[in-house]
C-alpha cells in the first residue's frame, strides 16, 4: 500500500510535467523513448505498469495456426513451417477469415476489407463480395497463358506484373466462361430468394459465394449476412455432371458432394451475436453430407441441398431447401470452353401415351353423355290430356288472350328501279279483318298479295311505303306490333332433322317469356299441335325431300304451329297452300278457319287460286289487279252481289276464285258501252260484242295466257262452257281499243261504290276519334302487350337451345362427322406405312417435311365442307331471325363450337395419335402437344376462311371454286415450294399472311429445330444442326410463338369476327 501510494504521489507530482516528447514519440514507434524525466517518476510509472511503459498496450500472442488456440478459417492450409495460413482466393488475414479486394488477377497483393457494411470494391471487370467473379473477358487476360508470336512460345503472365503488350494480345484469347460448369475452378456469388428469409433479414442480404475446383474434387460455400461472414463449409469428394436440355430446356449443372462440414464464425449473426440465434453446435454436428448443389440455366437459379440443412429450412421458413439466384465465373483460355453438346432426345412415350388415353377416354365420355341425356330428353312428354284439360294456371302468361282487330288504309308501296323512275308496286289498298275471321289477300301473279301481306306485317321493305295500319283503331309501335303477330312463310323452312315436337318445343323455348317454367311450354306446344290435328305426328321427323318425312300439307302445319305456339292475336301466311294438293291445301285452310272461330285469332292469308270449297270459308277478302290496284275489299260474301251490279256476274257453275281472277287480269276493253256508260257483259267475264262490229284484237301476253289457263280443282264448269268463255275474248280483233282498261274500271267503281266509301268515312272516324274509341280496348290491349313483350330466352338460354338443336342435327345425320373421322383415320394409316420411322438425316428431313405439307393440305381441303355450315340453313337463319326468334350472335357461336369440336379439333387428335410413333416424331409431352396444337390451330383458320366464304357467296358452287383457289394459292406461299430468299422484291409479305406457311414453319420448328442430322457421305461423317437447314430453307428457327403461333391466331380470330359480321350485316331478309 506505501509503495501504491508513494507511486501515484510520484505520478501526480509528473503530471504538471511537459509531455510533448512522450506524445510525439508514441506516434512514431511501437515502444516507447526514454524520457527526459527524474528517475524516480520512471521507476513509479514502471512499477504501476507492470513493467510496461505507460500507454504500451499489451502484447499480443503471436499467431501460429500450429498451436490449438488458432486455427485457419474457410478451412485454410495451416502452414507446419511458419505456423501461418495459405488462404483461400478471395480471403485473408492471418486466420483467412476476412475478405479481400480487388481481383484475382492481383494475386497476393489484394487487401483486406475495410469496411465490413459493404461489399469490395472491385476492379473493373470483377464482382462478388470478395471479387473473385469475372464479369468480362478483358478482366481474365491478366490469368490466361497467350502465345507469344515473336518466339512462338507461350508466355505466363505474372501475378504482380503484366506488361501491356501481353494483356493486349491476351485480349483475343481469354474467355470469362459463365456457363456455370467448372472446368478448373470457378468462383460464384449467389443471392438467396427464399421468401422468409428475406423478410425475416431487411437490410441485410442473405448472400452465399460458391467456389469448386476439379482437381481437388472440392467445393466451398459461405454463407454472408449484410456483406458479413456467417458460416462457411467445405464439400468433398464431389462429382460435376452436366444435363444438357432438349428444345430450349435448360442446362442442368450439379456438384453433388458426398462429405461435408461446416463452421460458424463466433459473435456473427446465427453463429452468437447478441439477439441472433446460435446454431454453431447444429453447424457441427448435424451437417454431415451428401451435399449438393445445382444451377440451371434458366435466369440462374440454384439450389443449396443437405438433408439436415433441408430439414431446419423446412422447419424454419417452410422451404424444402435454399434457393438462390447466381452469377457464374471463370477465366480461361478459349480453347478451353466446354463444347456443344448434342443433347438427347427425351422419350416421354408412356405419358404421351397416357396423355392420349385419357383424351380419347374424356371425349368419348363426353360424347355418350351428350347423346344419352339428349335422348332421353327428347322423350319426355308432359302429360296432356287435351286442350279441355290444360290448367289456365300452367299456361303462364299466354293464358289470356285478347281479340285483336287489324286496319289499314291507302296503303301503297313503290320501288326505284331507275335513278328518277319508281315502280308502283301497291296502289290505295284498304281492308279490315277482325278478331275471329280470316282475311284473304288474292290477284294474279305479279299483283302485289305478297308486297301487302309483308307491309301489314311490318316487315322490313327496300322500296317507299305510305298509309296507315291501326291495331284495334289504335297504332301502336312496330316492337309491340310483332310482339302480336306470327308470319308464315310461303316455303316451309324447318330442320328436317327434328322431329315436329321438337321443332314447335324449339320456337316455344325462343320465343316465349323466360319466366314461364318448362313445363308450361311443353304443354303450349302439345295444345298447338293439338290445334292443328297434328298432335298424332309429334314423334315423326320432319325430313326432306328424298327420304321418308311428313308430307307436305302437314309440314305446312308444322311452320303454322310454329308461329302459333307463341299464341299471337294476328298470324299472316304467305301462300300456305303453294304446291300442296287439293286434299292437303284444304286441310290447312281448314284448320286455319277452325283457329280463327275457336280461338278468336285474327288471320291474314294470300292465295293464288283457291278452290271453291275453300274459298268458301273466307270472311273478307281483298282483291287485287295488276299494279297492286285495288279492285275490292269487302265481305267476302258480299263480293258476289258487287260484281253483279258492275256488270261482271259470276256465270253460274264457276269458281268464283277463278272468276275474280281472270277478271283482275289486265286487257283492254274493246265492246261498245250502254248508255250507263258501262260495259255490256252478258253471262260471261268478256263483254258481249255485236256481230257486226269489226275492228282487229290483239291480246296482250297476260291475255294469252287467261285464254290458255284451265279451270282449277274442284270447279264444275264443263269444258265446253269455258271454251264458249274463251271464243268471246278472242272474237272481232280488228276492234279499235278504248280509252279506258277495264282494270280502270273496276277500280273506279269499287271507289264509287258504297262499300268503298262507307269504309272511307269509317277510317277518318277512328283516326280523328282513336283515343277516344279505343280507350276501352286500349288498357287492356296495353296490358296484354305489357305481359307479351316480357324478356323472351337470354343469350346464354338461347345459345343452351340453339347448340342443343344444332347437336341433334349433327348426331342424327352423321356422315358429315363420320367422314371427317374416317378420312383422319385412312390417312394416318397411309402416312405412318409411307413415313414409317423417318430417320435423323438429310432424307428424314425431306420426310418430314413432306409428311407435314401433305398433312396440312389435308385438312385445308377437307375444311371446305364448312362451306355447308350456313349454305343449308341460311334460308332457315334469315327467317327465323326476321321472326325474332334470337340474337345472330347466339346463333353463330352454337353453330360455330357445334363444328369447331368435332370437326376442327377431334381429327387432327386423332391423325396426330395414329401417325405419331409410328413415324418417329420427336416423343416428348411438349412436342407431342405442341404438334396437335399447330395442326388444330390450322385446322380453325381454314374453318374461319371457308365459313367467310360461305358467308359471302350465296352459291355453293361458287363458294366451293373461291375456297379451293385460296387454299391453293396460300399452299403455294407455304415455304416448301418457293424460298422465301427467292421471292420477288414486294411479294414477302404474301408469305408472311399465308396461314400455310405459319403452320408448316412452326410444325418444321417443333420437330427439327434441335435435332443433329447425321449423315455419311464419302466416307466422312458429317452432323449438321437442323436450324442450320431451316434457315437455307427460309424458315426462322424462333418462330413458334411468334410470329407462327400469334399469326395463326389472329387470323382465325379476324375471320371469325369477319364472317359474324357479315352474318349481321350481309345475311339478311330482303323482301
């Protein structure tokens, strides 16, 4: 304690001493000088320092890596002569355990890091946290032997010192090799990706660095935390392979390792730093091998694999491993790259098999169950017992039906035939049919009947119409006026694949209110066959001409109840009577009179010339002349009278159909006039002339043939009366003409008569009183329309109905499909016998090239059936859509996937699995689908082509001789005939647009594109690539996708909006 004490007294009594020379001293040396002071101070301050001067920290131990307290990180070469550490590139220090900077190519004068929160910073062409990764070729010139070409010898170049002639030369000969294959040592610098990790460590980089060197079978790992060593490892007996991928697969690079260790760096993170988990014992004792590590090609992703390692990734972060994103490098002379390697090609026979399998099992299942619940369905009636027992309550809102009165008047129609000249086509026409009766529309061909019946009906005219139409005295809007009628055309266009029920079920289900339930509808349809006696027929198919069908009167009946079943209060027929005999025009006429009296339904109906028992049962008739004019329009009954006190008398035993119609015949008047002014007629249509008038007559043509025309069915006049009718048309030609027609008149005289005038004054009533004469009829007419313009079927309801009819059209007439599949399945046949096992040499890519050409003009032609798509039913689609059945949309996409499925998709599937393996096509799952893929994506851009055509010509011949030149004309373009290097300047792009050319280049390039072609000539073995025989062939090795694969895409997509615009815009109803 005394010398404690004395000593600090000495030390206090020093400190008021200078000590600048101590100060500057301690800066310059590592001991310290004597100094200038009393004896006694420097023997105190020894004795408080233990001997040591004051300031002088205390020694250090020195390092010897041989004694066990020291040791060489990253498993270092402990030197047993100096006890100091051989370090591995990229790190230093006396233990190795810091990392150095730079770049390899300064060898042993790199210095250490400096700064621990960053990485080095490196030379030029260097990267990675320690620099050991090249980045360029230049930076590897300073490592790599060159030759030197004064003395021929090759030179190395120094670790210290490069001249600059030898980096210069060695420019041209270094290689910084990125590949990630190790051909001596190569260095990477990885960065991990797993997802947890990454969160778990902000700001802090999880990194790694791997180096392997082939000569010693050894690789090491570092695994870096915020540019700060962690942990390292070293794996040995370790063995390099490499997977070369097939058809732009990636390259597979693999050090698997069968022993392993690895250390923690104390007070680092995981290794014991404060608030970091410790798992140096787990390092240690756990981590045993196998190692592996492997890259791919593919944006470099790596993975970092030991089973337990694996097993706390798992546990920890819930990855099976580390993943990491790598950048590969090592210098080396370029003689020394790895080679091209031909890769193999992979046989994945059994899964394409498999593949195949379940394909064919799931379409064929598909199949049968479409056809099964389609069949069955078909068969299931509702039960009905007659209209007398339908309940009014599953009639939904159709059950109440209200009469419905129909006006028109002046009604004229006229159409442009020349730039200022128009065609009168109706003149004047009044008429009135109410609810209950049946209105009948006759004249001679060309007068008009079918021109008014469409203008009452509202349909859609080219030429310039004018009058009025009133609906029980009241006009309403053209949507609720066809939301009231039905309009039956002359001919009868229905699906002869249908049966009558299903055809009426089909417009139901259209037509009627989507809130009236299935039932409802199945039992309106039964209740309108049942109106129309055909209740009996409702299992019979329609047919057509040249197989068993219904006859004709009674397919009539079928397109009445197909309009019927939407219970309209107004049904308009065109000609339902045209080209049926007397037995079946009668009965539909006679059902059409029954429905008018029983259910109050307003009909309108053109005739030609009716027989007597039918004309019978007309209630008002409006008859016309030549020009549309208007000769009467009346009660029917009330016609007979009319025509007599005119002076036109039916004779007696005459049809009076056929009466009125050679009398509306236009031919001019020739016989003198009484003093009433009007014509003499004595018992016959022609005015009696005297005997001894002369003059010269000569009929006109539509006189000829009134003079020629026979006496209808069901007319008692004997042959010899209408002969003596005839004699007096043709007597006394040499007659003057007057100057007046006798059309003219009889028109004026129905104008002057009281049936004309009363229904004049009747119409200027309504008009100037309508809203108050029909007030009463309007609100519940409005009501009615109210519940008939409910949302008829949706787009997804129609489309449902439409395919559903469109499947049984196709399953029910099959040979079209058929066809298709049995000429997919004879020609596979053909093309695997002819291309059997073509093989990898110049005369298998002739093979293969032919294969696919012939394969593509196969199913180009065969596309050009698509032509019958809309030819067969676009009568069909025009009347249907002009009736409001649905949406063109709708009905273009049923009848579009209904063909595109079986017909477009299933045979190339089907060529493709016969002729495949056969054939010795490339037998991977990619390629295998990728080749039906092509073949499918051809087969619908042929299909999009035919069906524009089919669209725009209306001839099927035609449409049939524009298909084939097109298909020829873009097989030229293909690319097997003409070069596309050879091509005329401008003409490129016609092979650019040839859908032939997309198809045949990307099946080429899916087949050959990584294929060696090995052939012998001349006893010399030559391998040529197969991208090199495409490219002199003008084809582009990279094309698959784009531009082959998009090309063929948009243009099916473009003919695909093409043709339904056509359909909407082109495909009309023109009357």
């Amino acid at each position: 304690m005394a010398f404690q004490l004395a000593s600090q007294l000495l030390l206090l009594f020093a400190s008021v001493q200078p000590s600048a020379s101590l100060s500057s001293n301690s800066q310059s040396s590592n001991h310290y000088s004597p100094i200038s002071q009393p004896s006694l101070i420097r023997a105190a301050e020894l004795f408080q320092n233990n001997g040591r001067p004051p300031g002088c920290p205390p020694c250090p131990e020195c390092f010897n890596c041989q004694l066990p307290k020291f040791n060489c990180k990253q498993f270092g070469f402990c030197s047993e002569y100096d006890g100091q550490c051989k370090c591995p590139a990229g790190f230093g220090g006396q233990d190795c355990g810091e990392p150095v900077c730079g770049s390899l190519a300064d060898g042993e004068q790199r210095h250490v890091r400096q700064d621990n929160s960053t990485s080095c910073k490196c030379s030029d062409g260097w990267t990675g946290i320690n620099c050991n990764v090249c980045e360029t070729d230049d930076a590897c010139s300073a490592l790599v032997p060159t030759l030197d070409h004064s003395t021929g010898r090759p030179t190395h170049p120094s670790s210290s010192v490069v001249s600059t002639s030898q980096t210069t030369s060695n420019k041209s000969e270094a290689v910084c090799y990125k590949g990630g294959y190790t051909v001596k040592e190569s260095y990477q610098m990885c960065n991990v990706t797993n997802r947890k990790i990454l969160d778990m460590l902000p700001g802090r980089p999880p990194q790694a660095s791997f180096t392997c060197d082939t000569s010693k079978s050894s690789c090491q790992f570092q695994f870096w935390i915020g540019y700060v060593e962690s942990f390292y490892c070293e794996f040995n007996d370790c063995q390099q392979s490499i997977q070369v991928g097939y058809e732009g697969q990636s390259n597979i690079t693999r050090n698997e390792c069968q022993k392993m260790q690895c250390k923690c760096i104390p007070g680092r993170m995981l290794c014991g730093e404060s608030g970091s988990v410790d798992i140096s014992d787990f390092l240690s004792e756990e981590i045993k091998g196998p190692g592996k590590f492997s890259c791919s090609s593919d944006q470099g992703g790596c993975q970092f694999e030991e089973p337990a390692m694996n097993q706390l990734i798992t546990d920890v972060f819930g990855d099976t491993s580390i993943t990491l994103n790598c950048q590969a490098g090592e210098c080396m002379h370029y003689t020394m790259v790895p080679g091209f390697k031909v890769p193999e090609r992979p046989d994945n026979s059994k899964m394409v098999a498999l593949s195949i399998a379940l394909t064919a099992f799931f379409i064929a299942g598909a199949s049968w169950m479409f056809w099964y619940c389609g069949r069955n369905r078909a068969h299931k009636y509702p039960v009905f017992y007659g209209r007398s027992h339908v309940n009014p309550a599953e009639q939904g809102t159709l059950s109440a039906h209200v009469p419905t009165d129909i006006t028109f008047s002046k009604i004229s129609y006229s159409i442009n035939y020349a730039v200022t000249q128009a065609k009168p086509v109706l003149r004047q026409v009044s008429g009135k049919a109410k609810s209950g009766q049946l209105l009948a529309i006759m004249g001679a061909s060309g007068a008009g009947k079918s021109s008014l019946l469409d203008i009452l009906a509202k349909k859609s005219k080219a030429g310039f119409v004018t009058g009025d139409i009133l609906i029980n005295d009241m006009q309403i809007s053209n949507d609720q006026f066809k939301s009231l009628i039905g309009y039956v055309d002359q001919e009868d266009t229905l699906m002869s694949t249908l049966t009558v029920y299903e055809a009426v079920l089909c417009s139901a289900m259209l037509r009627l209110p989507k809130d009236m339930n299935l039932d409802a509808k199945k039992i309106r349809t039964l209740e309108t066959l049942d109106e129309l006696g055909i209740l009996h027929l409702k299992n019979a198919f329609i047919g057509r001409s040249g197989r068993r069908s219904i006859s004709g009167g009674e397919k009539r009946r079928v397109s009445i109840a197909c309009e019927l079943v939407t219970n309209p209060s107004i049904l308009f027929l065109d000609e339902p009577t045209s080209g049926l005999d007397s037995f079946n025009a009668y009965n539909v006429v006679e059902s059409l009179a029954q429905l008018a009296k029983n259910c109050q339904r307003t009909i309108i109906l053109t005739i030609h010339q009716p027989q007597s028992n039918i004309v019978s049962m007309f209630d008002q008739l409006v008859l016309l002349g030549n020009g549309g004019r208007l000769i009467y329009s009346g009660p029917f009954e009330a016609c007979h009278e009319y025509f007599a006190q005119i002076g036109h008398p039916c004779p007696a035993g005459y049809n009076i159909a056929d009466f009125l119609i050679d009398l509306t015949m236009k031919y001019r008047s020739n016989h003198p006039k009484n003093v009433n002014g009007q014509s003499q007629v004595q018992g016959s249509i022609e005015p009696h002339r005297d005997s001894d008038e002369s003059g010269n007559y000569e009929p006109a043509a539509d006189e000829t043939e009134l003079l020629l025309r026979n006496s209808s069915e069901g007319s008692r006049t004997s042959h010899s009366t209408l002969q003596a009718l005839r004699d007096r048309l043709t007597k006394h030609q040499d007659v003057e003409p007057e100057d007046f027609s006798l059309l003219d008149k009889l028109v004026e005289n129905f104008e002057a008569s009281e049936i004309g005038k009363s229904f004049d004054r009747e119409f200027e009533i309504v008009l100037n009183r309508g809203s108050v004469i029909g007030a009463g009829v309007g609100d519940e007419l409005h009501n009615y329309l109210v519940a008939r313009s409910r949302d008829r079927a949706g787009f997804v309801q129609q489309f449902l109905i439409l395919s559903s009819r469109a499947f049984k059209n196709l399953y029910r007439n099959p040979m079209l499909m058929l066809s298709h599949y049995l000429l997919a399945i004879l020609l596979a046949g053909v093309c695997a016998s002819l291309f059997h096992g073509v093989t990898l040499d110049i005369a298998g890519f002739q093979g293969r090239m032919g294969l696919f050409f012939f394969i593509l003009a196969l199913f180009g032609f065969s596309s050009l059936t698509a032509i019958t798509i809309f030819s067969e039913e676009r009568i069909l689609f025009m009347r249907e859509r002009s009736n409001n059945y649905y949406s063109p949309l709708s009905y273009f996409l049923s009848k579009t996937i209904l063909d595109i499925i079986p017909l477009r998709i299933l045979p190339p599937f089907i060529l493709s699995c016969i002729i495949y393996y056969p054939v010795g096509l490339v037998p991977t799952l990619e390629q295998f689908w990728k080749f039906v893929l092509v073949l499918i994506a051809f087969n619908l851009v042929s299909f999009g082509l035919v069906l524009f055509i089919s669209l725009i010509c209306d001839d099927v011949g035609v449409a049939n001789l524009v298909g084939s030149l097109i298909m020829l004309f873009n097989l030229l373009f293909a690319g097997l005939l003409v070069n596309r290097e050879k091509l005329p300047y401008g003409t490129a792009w016609l092979q650019d647009i040839s859908f032939y050319h997309a198809a045949f280049e990307g099946l080429l390039i899916n087949e050959v594109r990584y294929l060696t072609l090995k052939d012998h000539r001349y006893g010399v073995d030559i391998e040529v690539p197969s991208a090199s025989i495409l490219s002199l062939f003008g084809f582009r090795t990279t094309a698959f996708w784009y531009p082959d694969m998009a090309n063929l895409a948009f243009l099916f997509l473009f003919l695909m909006t093409l043709s339904f615009l056509t359909l909407v815009f082109l495909v009309k109803e023109r009357r």
